[in-house]
C-alpha cells in the first residue's frame, strides 16, 4: 500500500468571555487547528474490539500488528463486517509489513463504560495514564512526530464493560 497525506490533526480550545471591570472579549484560550505529518509512514490500519461480556481483553503486537484474544471473547473486527480475523492485515486484506517505528495511535471509544490501554512497558506508548475505565465516549490520540522503536512490545486492549474501542495506528516498516 503506499500512503500519502499521512497526518494526525488536532484542535483543543474554548472561547472565553472575561467578567472583570473594563474587560474585552471574547478571548479565545488554547490552541488552533495543529497537524503532524508522517512523510515516509508506510503502514496503517484500523481495527475494532467489542466485549461480548465484562472483562474482555485482546492484545496487540505492534510491531505485527497481529492480535490474540487474551481473556474472555471480545470481537474483532478489522475491516467491512468482518469479524475475528486476527491477523495482521490492513482493510484490504493483505499482509502488513513489520513495523519498526511507530508515529501515532488514536482510540475512539463509541460506546465503552469504560477500558485500558495497557502497554506491555511504559517505553513504547503512553497515553496518560492508559486507564480509562470510567470515560465512557470519546477519543485519545498520541503523535510521535519523530517516532518510536516499538521493538516486540504489545499494548493490550482491556474493555471493563461491554462496549466497543477503535483504534487506527500508523507507522513506517524500516
């Protein structure tokens, strides 16, 4: 596959209207639209797990991108309505190749009460805490501008409720 436009983008900001005597406004506090690109990233994909019942667990190499269901039987869904294919394919279905460095990994949590994020060492990925177990929705991205060895580290993807978490990650093979 070959990638072009590879980006992440980024906004977080708020307009604040000031109280105090004499004060104008509106003011806006944080930052504008930000990108970060990957101009020689060659890997991406996407996959979904949904917990059948509480306590699902899959695991992802990623260097591989290769998946094992670790406890319980969450779903995986990696492409179309394709279901439980765990390995390491992108939406076309063709073999991805080993990824050396790692650039970026957003989770969009849809519907989960709550999961982890949990790398198998704190030296490959770390998105905060990793712990978000009562968040419910929403969306967590970290960019590696200039990229991280991932090695034969995993990150396993712990739904403490049912509920469903995708995750896209992007990188580059050498």
């Amino acid at each position: 596959m070959t990638l072009s436009g590879a980006k992440a983008r980024f906004q977080l900001n708020a307009t604040a209207t000031p109280t105090g005597v004499n004060a104008t406004g509106p003011n806006v506090v944080g930052q504008g639209l930000g990108s970060t690109s990957f101009s020689d990233a060659d890997i991406i994909y996407s996959f979904t797990v949904t917990a059948t019942g509480a306590g699902g667990v899959a695991t992802l190499t990623l260097s591989t991108g290769a998946i094992v269901k670790t406890t319980g039987t969450p779903d995986v869904t990696r492409w179309g309505s394709q279901t439980n294919d765990l390995s390491a394919v992108d939406f076309e279905g063709v073999a991805l190749p080993t990824m050396v460095t790692l650039y970026g990994v957003h989770i969009n949590s849809v519907d989960a009460g709550g999961f982890r994020f949990i790398p198998s060492s704190d030296d490959i990925i770390k998105l905060g805490d990793g712990d978000y177990v009562d968040s419910g929705r929403g969306d967590a991205l970290q960019t590696l501008s200039s990229g991280h060895t991932v090695g034969s580290g995993t990150v396993a993807i712990d739904l403490e409720d049912i509920g469903t978490v995708t995750i896209t990650i992007i990188g580059k093979s050498s």
